[in-house]
C-alpha cells in the first residue's frame, strides 16, 4: 500500500508532478531516472505499477481537485486508488462512496465514552439523553467536530450538555458558511460553529496564535518558526500551541517532535479568521518576520554544508548534521515560502532564499524543488534588473538540470551565465559556471569541449586564488580527460585535486577526487592503487554521511578485487554496496551492485548465489525501464546457468 497527502486545501497543495514524484521515488525508482514531465513521469508510474507482482493500492489522501489526482490513477490491471476529498469528485469515472457521518446512537457513545475516558465518574451524557441528542445533533455526527466538543466539555465541568448545545446552535448560522459537502444538499453538516466556539473559548493571544499559523506556508510548522509569527518566546508559544491542540484546532505532527499542523478545515477556518483579522493581528508584520527567520536560518544551515575547517560557521547549528536536519524538516515550508515571497511583493526573500537553498537540494537529489524555486528567483531577478543575481540563479538552473537529466537545456542556462559573469566582471561565479557548463557538456559526450572549459575554469581559480575552486575544477577536468581517453593526464588532475582538498580540509572533495583517481587508474590496469583509491574514498564518504556516493565507492572497489580474482572480498563489498543502494532507494545501483555481484559469485563457484543475484537485478532493471542494463543483466545469468558443473546449458533452469 502507498499513502500520499496531497494537502489539497492548503495555500500550496501538492501539484502531481511532485506527488508522482514522492510515489515514483516509494516504489524505489532512483531519483534521477525520475522525467520532469506530468505524462511522462505518470507513464513511467502505470508501467512500474504494472511490473509489480502483487496488487497495489494507493491511497491518495486530502485532493481537492480531479486534475490533483487524475495523472496518479494506476490504469488497466489489478492495481487500485482510494481518493479521499471533501468534494465529490464526479468526473474521475470511479465509484462514488460517501463517507456517512455517525448516527446519534453512535455519537451519543463517543461523547460519553470521550468524558468517562477521562474521568469515570463524569455521567453528564448520560445524565441528560436529550441535552446529548441535540448536541450530536448539532455536530452533525462528524468525529472532528465531536472530538471539539467532548474536550471542550472535559474542559469545563459546570458546562452541562444542554448549555453547550444551546450555545453551539446560537453559533452556528454565523460560522454556516463553513460546511462538510457531502452531496447530501442543505441537510449537509457543517463543522464551523465547532470551530468558532472552541475559538471563543481562547484567550486573546491563542486566538490571535490561531489566526496566524495559516501564513505559514508549509504542511507543518516548527515551534520556533511559530514563535517568530506570533512575536512570542518558544516557551509561551509552545504553552499556546498545547493548548490548541487540547481544543483539536492543532495537533503535534506524527513522527516529528516539535512541529504542529493543523486538519484542512481547521486550517480554512483559521485562514478565513485570518484575512478578518490581519490589521488587528499584524499579519504583514508576522509574514515580514516568519520570512526573514527562514531566510536567516537557511542561509546559516548553508554555511555548515561545506564543513571544511578553514571556514568560520554561526554556532546556531552544532554542526553540519544538525544544520542538515533542521533543512530536512523545514524543506516543504522553505519551498513555499519562496512561492509565498513571489506573490506578496517580499522580492529579496524571493530572489535570495532559492539561492541559499540550491546547495542543499542538489545534495538530497531534490532536483524538482531545485527547478522550481529558481526559476521564481530567475524571474525576479530580471524583474529587479540584478545580473549578478541572474547569472548566479541561471548556473543553479544549469545544475538542477542536469539533475533531472536535461542536460541540453543546462548547457545554454551555463552559458548565459558565464556570459553575464563575464559582463559583470566577476571572475570568480564565472568559473563555478564554466565547470558547471564543462559537467554538462561531458553528460551530452562533448568530452574535448568540456576538457577546454575545465581548463579555462581552473585557470580562473589560480588566477583568482581560489584553492578549494582549482581542487574541484581539477577534479572535474580529470573526468573530462577520461572521456577523451587521457589517462595518465587523468590520473595527475585527479591527484592535484585530492592533495588539494586535503590541504583546504574539504573530506568530501577529497572523496569525490580519490574516487574518480581509481576509475583513471583501472583503465592503465594498476588495480591495486584501485582498490587503495576506492576503499579509501568509501571510507570518507561514510565519515561524510554520503551514502549514495559511498555506494557507488563500495561498487567500483568490488569491481576493482575481481579484477585481481580476490572474489570473496569482492563479494563482501558488493553485497555492501547492494544493501546501502537499497537503503538510499538508489534502484540503478542496486542493479549494478548485484550484477557485479552475480559475476564475482559465478567467479567463485557459487553459481546458485550468482543466478539469484542476477535474477533480481534483471528484476530492478526491468522495473525501471532500463533495457540495456537488462539485456547485460540478462546475458549474464543466462552465462551463470550454463556454467554449472555437469548441466547440460539446454536444461539449465
């Protein structure tokens, strides 16, 4: 089964291109197989479904529109969707099931089960048949609303059920307008007065909390981010937050401490209070402010990434792995509060957070994240007539291109860039963006181009200074010179670029140099300074906490022991670089893993292990709609079953 909220009544719901990506990346298709286009990304999704043996179903939660949902309908086969919304979505061609509110028998039972839960002796329900009849009456039977009213009740124990229900039927035609639609016309519940007179019962600063958690603009919320909203310390606005979430108008997130989030219709209500409000509660104030926090804390977890000694990090972080947590739990709001910034006039949020965040989301292979938001800070850019901001948001552009494999489109974002660097004067942006340029010119197989733009680029960073930019723009044009056959020249760019970020305390360089110096090393033959490269590398990745490429480290040292027939330590590195792939949801590594593995098995005589590990590659290749790698994946195993002792290849299984 595959859950997925789409927050369809949310200020950003989730768009289907993102939804397909999160259920692509569920059912473990690795990110950068993942197209960018809707079609295209919903076509790859219906054809994974359908490799899988048994019947799948999705749950696609919180739509608020057939166009959110259409694209995740799994087509023609045993697979099946379940869309929950408060609409009734008429034109998906699907099965219409209402969900009934209870009856009052029924929400009568909760309501006194909800009080003697909390205290055995409360027999005010019970007591008072036709005071609970009217009050579950006015709740419509929906649990949410009946949920409010026992804790409002199990709040207060002079409240008596009839005063409860005299005061929430006096509310409820001015909150009216709030209503659950389902399908059943007038005699539809409604859940405002529920709301409004929970609110009633708030003091002046919850309500005014409330009223201004829906400009956050994430799924949830942090309780410092809403204690920057509110202009509270995190000890009050944490005091005001319990106590909304004992009121149910907000509940502590699931899985995350420290967060909040509010139900849809809670959160509408809180918005429609919200616009009623927004003088009285400084609503533009606490947006200015919510703002600035994200902008500052993104800008301050990004000086962290690097984690390279010789540069002086804030201490608000206690280091790189905190300040990549708090960008994991604040992702979804940073990306809307850049679409937020965009659409209220806050033009500096706009341009700048995008920028701040490209480091990371290139790191976490959030590529559509990365497209999106730069390309709002591209536009502002230009709308501001800032070209130094452009050209730095047009080579980001180039980077998340490659990332989602349009490698064309991000050979023409890094030459606009490096042309307006070159404008602009400024030396050092315009060699980040000609090695950028050179890394996409070698996806496309323009191997010499890129070998002259690397060149042109560390020319730059020695002529500036830059030590850490002449490592990285060595490295990249030792890569460059393995697609042009140059492997000794290689081999000497990838050594500089390791000596020189061990000189600059960059571990990450260095692994992502000594790394790519064993790929150059195993084409001149001299397998074991491979493997020396190799395990060194995976070691600095794991210590880098970068498993992906560690993965691919633990892969290239399996490959490099076979070559020199050390097959049982070869099958110990691939089996570990099959399980961090599996980890990571890296499923093209996967395969590669246990296709190398399955050679080193039949190598050693297993051959049982080396068809089994085949087969499951064949598997993952077929899933992901691979079919070179397959073929290969294929022709081996069929290799592995005729080389069995003493069975005929025609009776192989």
């Amino acid at each position: 089964m595959l859950f997925i909220d789409l927050h369809g009544y949310d200020e950003a719901p989730v768009e289907p291109g993102q939804a397909l990506d999160a259920l692509l990346r569920a059912l473990g298709v690795p990110a950068e197989h993942i197209l960018s286009g809707v079609e295209e990304r919903a076509g790859l999704y219906r054809s994974v479904l359908a490799q899988v043996s048994d019947p799948v179903l999705v749950i696609a939660d919180s739509v608020s529109a057939e166009a959110q949902v259409r694209p995740l309908l799994p087509g023609a086969g045993p697979n099946r969707v379940v869309v929950t919304s408060w609409h009734t979505l008429a034109g998906l061609g699907a099965r219409l099931v209402d969900v009934t509110v209870m009856d009052d028998t029924a929400a009568i039972e909760l309501l006194d089960a909800a009080l003697r839960a909390a205290r055995p002796d409360d027999d005010r329900i019970r007591s008072d048949p036709r005071g609970a009849a009217w009050l579950a009456g006015l709740c419509g039977g929906l649990p949410l609303a009946l949920q409010i009213v026992a804790a409002l009740v199990k709040a207060d124990l002079t409240l008596s059920t009839a005063e409860l229900a005299g005061q929430l039927s006096e509310e409820k035609d001015r909150l009216a307008a709030l209503r659950y639609d389902d399908g059943s016309g007038p005699s539809a519940p409604s859940v405002a007065a529920a709301f409004g007179l929970s609110c009633s019962r708030l003091d002046d600063t919850s309500a005014r909390v409330f009223r201004l958690l829906p400009v956050n603009p994430g799924p949830d919320v942090s309780t410092a981010a809403a204690a920057v909203l509110a202009d509270l310390t995190v000890t009050e606005v944490r005091t005001v937050l319990a106590g909304l979430a004992r009121a149910h108008l907000a509940e502590a997130a699931p899985g995350s401490a420290g967060r909040w989030r509010m139900h849809d219709l809670v959160r509408l209500y809180a918005q429609r209070l919200s616009d009623a409000n927004a003088a009285a509660d400084g609503r533009e104030q606490a947006r200015d402010r919510l703002l600035g926090y994200y902008l500052h804390r993104a800008d301050t977890a990004d000086d962290h990434l690097p984690a390279r000694p010789a540069i002086s990090v804030p201490g608000e972080f206690t280091g790189r792995q905190d300040a990549l947590a708090w960008l994991d739990a604040e992702r979804a709001s940073l990306v809307a509060a850049v679409t937020m910034a965009a659409d209220t006039g806050r033009h500096q949020v706009a341009l700048r957070l995008p920028l701040t965040l490209g480091g990371y989301l290139d790191w976490r292979w959030r590529f559509d994240d990365w497209l999106a938001i730069t390309a709002i800070s591209l536009n502002t850019a230009r709308r501001l007539g800032d070209r130094r901001s452009e050209g730095t948001a047009l080579r980001n552009l180039g980077g998340a291109l490659r990332g989602v494999h349009r490698s064309g489109e991000a050979i023409t974002a890094f030459d606009d860039a490096v042309a307006i660097f070159r404008e602009t004067g400024d030396l050092q942006s315009e060699a980040t963006a000609l090695n950028g340029l050179g890394n996409a010119l070698s996806d496309v197989d323009r191997s010499g181009e890129a070998v002259t733009t690397h060149q042109d680029a560390a020319a730059i960073f020695r002529e500036t200074g830059d030590r850490h930019g002449q490592g990285w723009a060595l490295d990249t044009l030792g890569t460059a010179l393995q697609g042009v056959g140059r492997f000794e020249d290689a081999i000497t760019a990838h050594r500089g670029a390791a000596a020189i970020s061990r000189e600059t305390g960059d571990r990450h360089g260095e692994a992502m140099a000594v790394n790519n110096l064993g790929n150059a090393l195993k084409q001149v033959r001299r397998f074991e300074d491979t493997i020396t490269a190799h395990r060194d590398a995976a070691a600095i990745f794991r210590e880098t906490g970068d498993r992906h490429r560690e993965g691919w480290a633990v892969t290239n040292l399996g490959v490099a022991l076979q070559e020199v027939r050390r097959f049982e330590e070869a099958i110990t590195a691939l089996q570990d670089a099959s399980t961090i792939f599996r980890e990571t949801g890296d499923r093209q590594g996967e395969g590669m893993a246990l296709t190398n593995l399955g050679l080193a098995l039949r190598e050693a005589q297993r051959f049982e292990e080396a068809i089994a590990a085949y087969r499951e590659a064949v598997d993952i290749f077929r899933e992901t709609g691979d079919e070179n790698y397959e073929r290969v994946a294929l022709d081996d195993l069929e290799a592995a079953k005729a080389a069995q002792p003493g069975l005929n290849p025609l009776d192989a299984p």
